[in-house]
C-alpha cells in the first residue's frame, strides 16, 4: 500500500474514474447525516444543535485532514490514500454504532465526526493528482467524474438509510444496526477504488503521441504555492462561492416552506424534501457538467460564471423569489450547480496554475475554505433567520439580509477570480529539478 501501483502496459486510463467513484459515492453520504438527525434526537433526548454536531465536526476534519495530509497522498499514493479514508470512514461508523447502542453520544461524535471525518478529507484528495496525470488533456472533466460522486453519494444514501431505520427501528438499537451496516457496506465498496486505482508509468498518461503531457510547463511546490497570491485569491473565491451555496443547501426546506408561507399554495412537507432532493441532483450534475465545461471556456471564465451569475440568481431570488416558486426553484437549482461545479472545477484550475507536481497537497490545503464555509454559511443564514423571527419578521423577509450579504460575498470572490495570474517564474520548480526535489520539497 505504500507504493503507487504503477499500470501495466495496455492498462485503460478509464478504469480510474471509477476507482475514484467508488471512494467519493461512499464519502458523499455526509450530506446524507440528516436522516439520522431526528431518530438520534428522539432516541438519546438530543436537541438540533447537539444532533449536528457529528456533521459539523466531520466537515471541519474533512478540510484539516486534506490540509495536512495532503503532502503523504501525493507521497505515497493513491492506493494508501484510499486505504487510509477506508479504515477511517468504515472505523467511524462502527464506533457510532458502538456509541448508538450503549448510548453513548460523545461516541458518535467521535466515531462518525473526528475518525470518520479524517477518512472524509483524505478521500475527497486521494484520486484528484493521479486523476489529472491520466487526463491531462481533459482535467476539469476528470475531477468533475470522481467529485460528482461526493455530490451525489446522498442520492444513494438518503434512501438507504431511510430504509434501515424504518427496517431496524429508529430507537437506540435500530441507529446502531444501521451504522453497523454502513460501515461494513461501505468498506467492501471502497475496497473496489483500492484494487483498481492505478498510476501512469513515467507520469505520462497513455494519450498517444502528440498527446499533452501531465508535467508539461509550470510546476510548483505546495510550499512555494502558499507563499503566492494565486493560492490565496483561489481560498477566497473557493470560500465564497461554497459559502454562497451551502447557505442554501443547509437550510432548503425550511427556505422554502417560508418563503411561500402566506401564499395561497403553500410548501407542503413532502414538497419541500422534494425541493431537497432537486438540491441535491443539482449540485450533482453541476459537478460533472460545468467541470467539463471549464476544459473549453477555461477556468477563470467558468468561475465568472459561478460568481456572477450566482450573485443575479441570488438578486432575483430576493428581489422576486415569492412572487413565483418555479424562479425560486430555478434560481436555486442553478446556484447549487454552481456550488457542486466549484468544488469539480477548482483542482484543475489547480492544474493550470502550479502544475502537477504536488497538485494533490495544493488542493488538501485549499479545502480548508470549505471547512469555513461550512460554518459561514450556516452561520449566516441561521443567525439573521433566528434574529429576524425574533423581531417580529417572518416569510421572506427572514432571509433578505442574508441573501444581501451572500450576493456581496459572491462579488468578492468575483474579484479575487478577475485578479488571479500567472504564478511567477521565482516560484518554480526548474525542470531538471524536478524529480530529485519531488522527495525533497515536502512542506514543514
């Protein structure tokens, strides 16, 4: 598991999407935690913030863990990497399931947001460097595969789960088996990303002649990245557009039931899980679709487009959003697109700016936007709403400040985009060096 296993002649580079699809479907069930908030309240007499814990938790050590485990991916490879976030999700879940049944919630706290969440973070990196040395042709599409997984692993999950409980029972024990049964499920699954990921010989993918090289121009260190600019103009533009969508995501339901409240056709219960799972298609097909998208038009044109466009459909949902439920729906649709299509398109943008060197490591320390993210956006929309209800406001007008303060946020990352350039010539790795410094030019 140390060594990256290398591919043997003939071997197909489209075997390693897949590879990757089976670690991020398995990871993606994260956005799936809340199935088990009600049953876990109900059983061990929890309140909402108390219940959230477990995913917050895993959120904050999924960008802690891709952040300083970055450089031992890029080190020792993807099959370790993968093995790694294998015995850390699947051990997560059995020590939820122990701390479900003896109910013992600090257990499901540990097990499911610190183990579990360390198991998030390395495999969320694990496939991106090897994936974008196989396609360097095509890297915006490659990751959107791999990375639409985690998008939609709460598609597969959601139901599933749902399933168990009404099987299993939603008291202490039927939490417990149902942990039980992910983490087992969840282990054979990622075992098949372990078997099949595979490295290209040399770093050259098997494109042909003529074909673009996976080392070919720039080339930049991870601690030579964090002493540029770009590094953190792409943190900026990372937070804000994740902030902006998860703003939305995090608290659709209860969104868009207010929204039309007072309307003659309010949002019924069922409506609004369905509105959920549009979120979640949405974000899915983001992540594969403007990814692709970005290997034509380029990366900082497409994060224009996130930006941008999601500042206008933000404007239009403030503006006019009660007015009428299929432009808030659409709006929304396209703002978690561009949400799921930030996280697919970001690696390569990556790509384009330090290379491939230690691209994966460079990544690993860039998501620790999404770990403030995920409490910013939250943060934001909760508050505002609980201080809104509290003076009196209640519909849309919960949520006008907040959206206010999203669309500035996504001018700021909008900015940050238009001022990205060139990585300069003083932080490169010169070419010669390039294979001896690989061992050497690890970050403290």
């Amino acid at each position: 598991m140390s060594s990256p296993p290398l591919a043997p002649p003939g071997w197909s580079r489209w075997l390693v999407p897949p590879a990757a699809l089976s670690v991020h479907l398995s990871i993606g069930q994260a956005y799936a935690w809340s199935v088990f908030k009600p049953p876990l309240e109900s059983a061990l007499h929890l309140d909402g913030t108390q219940s959230a814990l477990p995913f917050q938790l895993a959120i904050v050590m999924l960008g802690l863990s891709a952040a300083f485990g970055g450089t031992l991916v890029e080190r020792n490879g993807p099959r370790w990497a993968m093995t790694v976030a294998l015995v850390c999700f699947s051990s997560g879940f059995l020590i939820s399931a122990l701390g479900a049944q003896t109910q013992q919630y600090w257990l499901i706290v540990l097990g499911y947001g610190f183990v579990g969440g360390i198991g998030l973070g390395i495999g969320y990196i694990s496939p991106v460097s090897t994936l974008i040395k196989w396609f360097p042709d095509r890297p915006g599409m490659a990751t959107g595969i791999a990375i639409m997984g985690f998008g939609g692993g709460a598609l597969i999950a959601s139901p599933w789960s749902a399933q168990m409980l009404d099987s299993f029972g939603t008291d202490h024990s039927g939490i417990a088996l149902a942990f039980l049964v992910h983490g087992l499920a969840y282990a054979v699954f990622m075992t098949l990303g372990v078997l099949l990921v595979r490295v290209p010989r040399g770093g050259a993918p098997g494109t042909g002649a003529g074909g673009p090289s996976s080392v070919a121009g720039v080339q930049v260190s991870a601690r030579s990245a964090l002493r540029t600019p770009q590094f953190w103009l792409l943190w900026v533009v990372l937070c804000t557009n994740v902030t902006a969508g998860i703003g939305i995501l995090e608290k659709a339901a209860p969104m868009i039931t207010d929204f039309f409240a007072d309307s003659s056709t309010p949002v019924s219960a069922s409506a609004a899980a369905g509105f959920v799972a549009l979120l979640s298609a949405a974000n899915m097909a983001g992540r594969i679709g403007w990814s692709s998208a970005s290997d034509r038009i380029g990366r900082k044109n497409i994060y224009r487009v996130y930006l941008g466009a999601g500042a206008l459909m933000y404007l239009l949902i403030a503006l006019f959003g009660d007015a009428a439920k299929p432009l808030f729906v659409l709006c929304a649709l396209v703002i978690l697109s561009f949400y799921g299509g930030g996280f697919a398109t970001v690696p390569a943008y990556l790509k384009d700016l330090f290379g491939t060197h230690q691209v994966g490591a460079i990544h690993g320390r860039l998501l620790t936007a999404w770990s403030t993210a995920g409490v910013l956006g939250p943060l934001i929309v909760n508050w505002i709403a609980d201080r809104q209800k509290g003076a009196g406001e209640h519909g849309p007008a919960l949520y006008g400040l907040s959206f206010g303060i999203m669309i500035g946020l996504l001018v700021v990352g909008f900015v940050a985009n238009e001022l990205v350039r060139p990585v300069h010539a003083r932080h490169h790795i010169p070419a010669p060096r390039e294979a001896a410094d690989a061992q050497r030019q690890q970050p403290a």
